[in-house]
C-alpha cells in the first residue's frame, strides 16, 4: 500500500478536528523541515510522525505525536535545547514536548526559535536538496482506541 494511504487511514481513526490538525501541521512541518524523511510508527499508545535525516529513527529530531485528543510536537533531543520561556513539558532524559491544540500555535516565534535549535544541533544535518520522503515504518497490531471515551 502506498505510505499516503496508509498515513491517511490511520489519521481517519481519530475524531475529525484531531486528523485535520495532524494533516495541517504534518504540511506546516513538511515545509519546515525541507529534506527530511518523514517516518510514521502506528504505536500502541499514538501516531507518531517523525522527521529526520535520513531513514535511521535514531537521527530523528521531531515528531508529532497525535493523541485522541490533540497534537504534540515533540523535541526528541528536547533535554538539552535552551528554552528561555519555559514552554518544553517533560522530565525524562531525551525528549521535551510541547501541547498543539490549534495550527497557529507552531507559528509562535518561541516555538520556532525551539525548533530552529533542535534543527542546528542534527547530526546529521536535512539536505533541503533531497525530496521528502513518507515511510511507514511499523505497526503495532495492539492499539488504544484513537478516539476518547
């Protein structure tokens, strides 16, 4: 099956306001992030949308991660990212995250400045030069329910 099919069929599982601001922020961050293969894991606890380098999950240094509920941006070298405005939520060793409830909340020039940051330190670095590319990378066959109670 082709990877914006299936991206399309799993992003249906959620109620309709969450796919559609998956879509917009999936586009908004495409354009971002110009070279970057784009690496979906159907996981059991969320959708998670990475964009890294290369074709190596390692590399990665964002990801949305869509929830029944909303939309998270997640830092996956978030720990060591200055963040002057204290917008960055978690506590574990790596990943920082930050909650987007609508579209325009990733134009905020805070999170732009974050993700400037996360961008200059990959390693290695996006070729703007290489065309995206959508892989579909695993999917767990036990899920929670993608739509709330």
């Amino acid at each position: 099956m082709d990877p914006e099919a299936q991206l399309d069929g799993f992003l249906a599982k959620f109620l309709p306001e969450v796919a559609a601001l998956a879509r917009s922020l999936l586009a908004a961050m495409t354009a971002r992030i110009p070279g970057a293969h784009i690496l979906v894991y159907d996981n059991y606890n969320a959708l998670a949308i990475g964009f890294s380098p290369s074709e190596k999950a390692g590399q990665a240094v964002l990801s949305l991660a869509v929830f029944p509920r909303w939309v998270t941006l997640c830092f996956l070298h978030g720990a060591g990212l200055p963040d002057p405005h204290g917008l960055l939520k978690g506590e574990g060793s790596r990943v920082r995250h930050v909650r987007l409830e609508i579209r325009e909340k990733l134009d905020d020039p805070r999170i732009q400045a974050l993700i400037d940051a996360a961008l200059d330190r990959a390693a290695p670095p996006f070729d703007p030069a290489v065309p995206a590319r959508l892989l579909v990378k695993s999917i767990s066959a036990k899920q929670r329910p993608r739509r709330p109670a």
